[in-house]
C-alpha cells in the first residue's frame, strides 16, 4: 500500500487552530497538515472561531471553525467534544486527537469505523497551573491515550520509555522537526530598541513551569549588559505572568504574543536563547532555536537533552545559582558562547525536518489503515 494509492481523509482535533503560533500542537497542525495534504490527501483541521480567521483553507489545509468555551478548564474539552461529534459524521479515514485531554473522545469515532490516533506532545497534568481535579482529568485522558484509539504517537524517546514503564504500552516516536533556517537582520524588533547580540531571549508561554521566574531570580544580581526579551502569551496564567512583571526591570521587555516572523528575527539575532523550563514534550521553541545556531542555555531535563545533546549549557530545573553561574560564564565569555552557536548549528543539520516528520506520518496512518478495527 502506498500514498499514492490511498488518499485519506484526515482530521486533526484539540488544537487551538491555523494562521497563528501558538504552541507545538498549533505548529503540527500547519507543517505536518500541509505537507500531508501536498501528498494529495485531505486533511481538516478543526480550529476555534477566536483564534483562527474565517476562511475555508489554510496552506491546503480544510479549516473547520467551531466554537469554545473561552475558560481555563473547558475551552480545550467543549470545543473538542463539538469536533469529535462533527467528525463522526464526515467519514474521516483517520481522526487526530492532539493532547491528553481529548484522549478519551478517541474512542467515539472508532466505534462508527473511523480510526483514531492520539498524539502525545507532554504530560499535561504535571504543569503547575492545573488544580487537583484537572490534574486527575489529565491523569485519565494520560490512560485513556494508549487504550481506547487505534494508535498512540509520542514525540520523545522520553515519553515512550515513559508509557512503556507506566502503562505497558508500546508507543510510536515521531518527533518534532527542525525548519532550515533563514536568518533575518534586525527590521521590525529595532522598534523595540533591540540590536544584534544585545539581548538574552525567552520564546514560548508564560506559565509557571516555564520557569521565568527561575531565569530573572538567576539574572537580577548580575551586571545589566544585555537585556532580557521574553515573547510569549498566556496560557490561562494571567497571575504568573503578573508576578514575573512584578519581579522584571527595566531591562526587561515583554513582548507578548508575536507573529513567526517575529520570532525568526529574535533568534536570528539574539545573545543567548533560555529555556528554563521544568517540563517539556519536546519543545518547537528549543527546535527553532537550534535551528538557528543559538547559543542555548537550557535546564538538564531529559526531555531537553533529548533535542540539544551536548550543543547546549544546561543546569538543573529550578536552580537559581546553577543557572546564574552559566548566565554569568557566557554573559562574560563571548568565545564560549559563539563555540555553542557552533554546537547548535551542527546539532540542527541532523534532525529531521517537517517533509521528514509528514512521511513518517503518512506512514503510520497507512499502518493503522491495513489493520482491522
């Protein structure tokens, strides 16, 4: 059986939709979506109204606008459930629940013929922000993942070891991919007063596990000689993000939500890219930031070594003095840091990339295919 025999029709649920970054599951959506419909199949994704403009397609893609209930705990799960139910009528070869919190609807489409994959990109339920009954919620959909669809993908050697220990289950590693980079001079963030190699860099949500807090805790004693940039929204975390502001300077700028553009222009030209993060799937922003021959300073966990092996400086999660300590060695050895521009670049050029991640997509699909239900 090959692709250009078997044309699917494919949904993708639980993102939050096209046309704008958000997360990993968001850049899935529209890499690995439009290169899979390039190879000729038809691939829906199903996208909340307030996050994705109203139009019919998206780089190939079929964009289906439902509505959400715009709350911490029930925007991911009501728009979902509304998707699940739309599909089970649209007669998807394939349906994609994206995150644990839809895990369990995957069972749905299967009973009426449909078969279901569920893609794991993190334990949801061990970030900060969710309380007790959340966290058990997550701690189901984490169950329900490798037992009610027809297949479970995870995105790190990480999570299948970890889903092998835990649950006995076998799990199919299709990692996050690498874009070649295109390096951008210094245009549209020159409007922020930044210039090249001046500021330290932060992409991705505010939210506690984040660890931002633990990065202006670890640079606030030190000499101001670079400043702070930290782009990113919120994750239903309003009060984190107002307490890391309470503990920035002057020297820090918050940039909030920006477009990619953005972004491919701050890595281009940053001193140092940080993630100092305390859980991980595998992070997109670690990716593109190795993608563009940053020097990273990144927490030692093993979802992160996974993505930099040795190209980075890394330091134990939540360290505050660990990571002072490497702030300060690269902040006063710029020979050091370019040495790990060096290590970044060469790591990048040995990652799959997206056309990669597609393929092996397509290929697990057509696997679930020939299976019987």
């Amino acid at each position: 059986m090959t692709a250009s025999d078997n044309k699917l029709k494919i949904a993708f649920i639980g993102a939050r939709g096209v046309g704008g970054t958000y997360s990993g599951i968001e850049t899935y959506y529209e890499e690995v979506g439009s290169r899979l419909a390039a190879r000729g199949h038809e691939v829906t994704a199903y996208c909340r109204t307030y996050f994705t403009p109203e139009t019919d397609s998206y780089r190939g893609i079929r964009v289906r606008r439902l509505p959400s209930l715009r709350s911490k705990h029930l925007e991911t799960l009501s728009h979902s459930v509304l998707s699940t139910v739309d599909a089970l009528f649209r007669s998807y070869d394939i349906v994609q629940f994206h995150a644990l919190g839809s895990a369990p609807l995957s069972i749905l489409p299967r009973i009426f013929g449909q078969k279901t994959v569920v893609s794991v990109r993190g334990l949801d339920w061990q970030r900060a922000k969710w309380g007790r009954l959340a966290r058990w919620v997550l701690r189901a959909g984490e169950w329900a993942s490798v037992r009610l669809p027809s297949g479970t993908t995870v995105v790190s050697a990480t999570l299948r070891d970890h889903y092998g220990e835990v649950h006995g289950r076998e799990t199919t590693v299709i990692r996050n991919a690498i874009v070649a980079a295109k390096p951008r001079p210094v245009e549209r963030i020159a409007a922020y007063g930044l210039e090249k190699g001046q500021f330290l860099l932060y992409v991705g949500r505010i939210s506690p596990e984040k660890g931002i807090h633990t990065l202006l805790e670890a640079l606030q004693p030190l000499p101001r000689t670079k400043r702070l940039v930290i782009a990113g929204g919120s994750s239903y975390s309003d009060s984190y993000i107002q307490a890391v502001k309470e503990k920035a300077w002057d020297e820090v700028v918050f940039l909030g939500k920006v477009d990619h553009e953005t972004i491919e222009e701050l890595l281009s030209n940053c001193y140092a890219f940080v993630l100092p993060s305390t859980i991980e799937g595998l992070s997109i922003a670690l990716l593109e930031a190795l993608s563009f021959g940053a020097c990273i300073l990144t927490t030692s966990i093993p979802e992160n070594l996974e993505v930099v092996g040795e190209a980075a400086v890394v330091f134990p999660a939540d360290d505050v003095l660990a990571l002072r300590d490497r702030l300060e060695a690269i902040l006063t050895c710029p020979r050091l840091a370019e040495s790990h521009r060096e290590l970044a670049a060469e790591r990048a050029r040995g990652w799959p990339d997206w056309d990669g991640v597609a393929a092996l997509t397509e290929a697990f699909y057509l696997k679930l295919i020939e299976k019987t239900a």
